[in-house]
C-alpha cells in the first residue's frame, strides 16, 4: 500500500487537534495507517539567521515532519498574501483584499523553502495529499525538485467567480500552478465548476467530461468532495451526562426557555454582525418571545493580527452591548457572546440544548458547524438549523431554514419559523437532514479523494 504523506500550513499538537476536530481528526485513520506522515509549519517563528531545520516526531502513531518560519515569512507568506489577499478574495471580499509584491514573493520562497524540505522525504509511490490555499504552489515547487509522485489538492475554502480570482494580481500563475496536481478538489460543484470556468475562459482551458480539465498543455481532474465530519463520535458526545449536566446547568441559570446558538471563529466571512442584527429583529417584529428567548454567540478569536479581524471584533462587542442595553432587563440578558474557545465537548451540549443553531456566513467552503449541529441532536426533540445559501454545506443540507444572511428581516423571519416549528415538522427536518451528514461523513470524504488521486491517469515523462 503506497503511504500518505499531508501537507498542510499548520501542523497543530496531535494530542490537542484530535480532541479539538479540525484536519487532524479527519486524517488520523489515514495517517495511522501505512506509516503515514504529515508535513507543515510548526507554528512558531524564529530570527532571520536562526536554523530552519527538519522536525521529525511521532504522536499516536502519526508520523509529524514539521519547520518554523521566520518572522518575514510569517508577514508575508502567512498573513500577507494567505490572509489579507487569497482569504478575502476566495471569500468574495475585495473591500477587504490587500495585495503588496513582497505577499507574493514570501507566498512563493515559503512554499519553494517547504518543498525542498518535503521532496527530500518523499518514497516512490508515495501519495501527497496537499490542503489549503496557503500552499497552491507546492506542487510546482515539488515537480521542480524531481517529484514525480502522484500529489492531490483539496481547497477548504470557496474558489471564487472568475471574475474575482482574476482581481488576484497574479492570477494567470496561481491557475497554471494548479496544473501541477494530479487531482484538484473542492467543496461543492460550483467551486469546482468556477475552476473550471476561469481556465476555459481565460487560458484556453478545454473541459474534457468526467471532471477532467485541460490547459497549460495538462490534464488534471477538477471535482467536488464535499468535507464531513464524524457524526456518531459527535452524537455520543452532546450525550454524555456531563453534557445532560451543562444543559440543566444552563435552563437552571437563566430565565430564558429558548436559546438560538452560533459558533463560528471570529472572521469576517461567518457573518456575525448581520446575525446579531437579525436577532435584533427578532425582538422588534415579535416582542412575545422577548424574555424568552436568548441568544449564544461563541466566537474564538483568530488571526488577531490582521486588522480586518480587530473591526469585526469591535463591530460585534458594540452590537451585543447595544441589543442588551436596549431590550435586557434585570433578569434577562438577551445576547451571551463569548470571544473565547470552549471544549469540543461542551460545544456539543450546547448544539443539543438550543431550540435553533444560527449559521450565516456570508461566504463558506462548508462549514462544519452546520454539519455538527444536526449531528448533535436529540432526534425525539431536534433543534433547527437556519443556514445560509452561501454556506458549501447548503448544497446538501437542503432540509435547513435557508436563508440570505445579507436579509436581516428574512433571518429574522427564519428564526421565529425555527423558533415556534411543530415537533413533527421538526423531527420530519431532522431526519432527512442526519441522512445526509451521515452519508457525506469524513471518511467518505477522505476515501473518495485518496480513491479518486490513486486512479487518477498520470501523464508525467519519467
Ligand atoms: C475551514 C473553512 C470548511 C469553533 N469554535 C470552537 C470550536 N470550533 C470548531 C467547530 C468546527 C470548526 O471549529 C470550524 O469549522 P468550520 O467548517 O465551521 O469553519 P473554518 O474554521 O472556517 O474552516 C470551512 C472547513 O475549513 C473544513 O474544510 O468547512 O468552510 O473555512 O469543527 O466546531 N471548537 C472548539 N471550541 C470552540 O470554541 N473546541
């Protein structure tokens, strides 16, 4: 069996990402398995002339090869050109985009420094599985190194509307780069089908049938794999009697009966502020439900020092100050906002607990929250989930309340149908909807990728 070696920017404490999901979780099977390896950034940054060496180490039976950066690769590779160019950009922000030379010089030095690293511990028939959009090129780089194995790419986030991907100033590069992977992958079609449409249109691009794309005188395989989670470790965890415990601890302590739940890392695509607005509403159009319902924002913070991210933060303590102020009363706080992470565990008891889980990015890959909230719930007693169409996730999950988070009274409108739905109707939703969580979960997420990039037709000169 050829071994799985996963490139991704940041390679976190194994022992802390599995209990707190992400990537981490959804690899572990695989890279247990077959002397698996995962390859990336430690994490810390170091002085110009300090030594950017190899870091070899094993945790649970996972293989880690990890370096550091230095603090201009940080800037400029990291939240440079990853963070304040392709994020916002991906995301359909341009207001928010910022492109500088010096981005993209550190996006290209960053990936060229990690594939020399990688490619010196790359084995014949290995198969290298890259995640994300801080490593587009690495794939290039690791063919200029010699590497001939067959290497795949997953995108988490959106790809934007060709119209948006050519504002990127070096747009042209960042497509053919692509051409250097065997397997592109993307959350949803329409990701895949913008891939496809900006090649076509703006390199001569052929679409061959079957998700092969040609250009740049390749042909490499375009197509969605729409990311999931694991629903039954999820399930077992809203259900343990420390969660029956969290969630009598919270109906004891608050006067409110109902609670709406968000969860979403501090970002300006999780469309927070316009959540808040439209709980705002909720209590203007129907003042019955004021003192009964409350609102639970958990909002971790993240990448702190890109300043889009210190707006939204104030944006958002002002409007939770404000909805309190306004409609709170001694005995009734309407909007609990939490900037800080809690446990995985807790998370799910309170997923269980609410009577509607509030998902409303203005742009996202999937977004597993969606996915995790269903997972979570009591099916003789479900809550409903609202979720916005320009979640990926709202590809599947079509039995949600869905809604355009830029409508503040359509949210508003939303949250009270979720709020006062029959149980019939709720456990009708729910059960439609656990259907598709389980069945696009994450190990069939990561099979069909590594199935579709082992038999995928390679057309390399040795
Ligand atoms: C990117 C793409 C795509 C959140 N707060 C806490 C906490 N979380 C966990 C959630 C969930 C994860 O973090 C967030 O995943 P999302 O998918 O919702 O969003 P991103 O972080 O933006 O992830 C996204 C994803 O990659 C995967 O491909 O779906 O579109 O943007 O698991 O539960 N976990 C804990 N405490 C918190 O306070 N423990």
């Amino acid at each position: 069996m050829s071994r799985l070696i996963v490139a991704s920017n940041r390679v976190t404490d194994i022992d802390k990402a599995v209990q707190s999901g992400g990537l981490a979780v959804a690899l572990e099977d695989a890279l247990q398995r077959g002397r698996g390896l995962w390859f990336g950034w430690d994490g810390t940054t170091v002085d110009e002339d300090a030594s950017l060496g190899i870091k070899l180490q094993q945790h649970n039976g996972i293989r880690t090869a990890t370096i550091p950066l230095t603090r201009r690769d940080y800037e400029e590779y990291y939240l440079g050109f990853s963070n304040r160019a392709l994020w916002p950009t991906f995301h359909y922000r341009l207001d928010l985009a910022h492109f500088e030379h010096a981005f993209l010089e550190g996006y290209r030095r960053v990936n060229q420094r990690l594939a020399q690293s990688l490619a010196a511990l790359i084995e014949p028939d290995d198969l290298i599985w890259v995640h994300d959009y801080h490593l587009i090129p690495l794939a290039e780089e690791l063919r200029q190194q010699g590497v001939k194995e067959r290497i795949g790419f997953f995108l988490h986030i959106p790809f934007p509307s060709p119209d948006f991907f050519s504002a990127i100033p070096d747009h042209a590069w960042l497509a053919e780069v692509m051409f250097a992977y065997d397997v592109a992958g993307f959350q949803t079609t329409s990701d895949a089908a913008n891939f496809i449409r900006y090649v076509v249109e703006n390199a001569g691009g052929e679409a061959l049938g079957d998700d092969r794309v040609r250009a740049y005188g390749k042909t490499i395989i375009a197509r969605a794999f729409p990311i999931g989670i694991d629903p039954d470790s999820v399930f077992e965890m809203a259900h343990t009697p420390e969660a029956d415990a969290h969630m009598a601890r919270l109906q004891r302590r608050s006067m409110a009966n109902m609670f709406v739940l968000g969860v979403d890392r501090l970002d300006y695509t999780k469309g927070l502020p316009g959540r808040m607005r439209a709980f705002r509403r909720l209590l203007e159009l129907y003042p019955d439900l004021r003192k009964r319902v409350t609102m639970m924002q958990i909002a971790p913070p993240t990448r702190e020092e890109v300043e889009a991210y210190t707006d939204i933060r104030q944006e958002l303590e002002g409007l939770s100050g404000s909805i309190n102020g306004e409609f709170g009363d001694f005995d009734w706080t309407p909007v609990r906002y939490i900037h800080r992470a809690i446990p995985r565990a807790t998370l799910a008891a309170l997923f269980r607990a609410s009577q509607a889980g509030l998902v409303t990015p203005l742009r996202d890959g999937m977004n597993l929250v969606a996915k995790e909230y269903v997972a979570s719930q009591d099916p003789e007693d479900p809550g409903v989930l609202v979720l916005s169409k320009f979640a990926g996730a709202a590809e599947d999950l079509v039995e949600a309340i869905p809604v355009n988070p830029y409508d503040t009274d359509e949210v508003a409108v939303a949250l009270h149908t979720a709020l006062t739905m029959p149980v019939a109707e709720r456990r009708e939703r729910y059960e439609s909807l656990i259907v598709r969580v389980r069945k696009n979960n994450v190990t069939r997420w990561r099979e069909t990728f590594l199935e579709a990039l082992r038999s995928a037709p390679v057309e390399r000169a040795s």
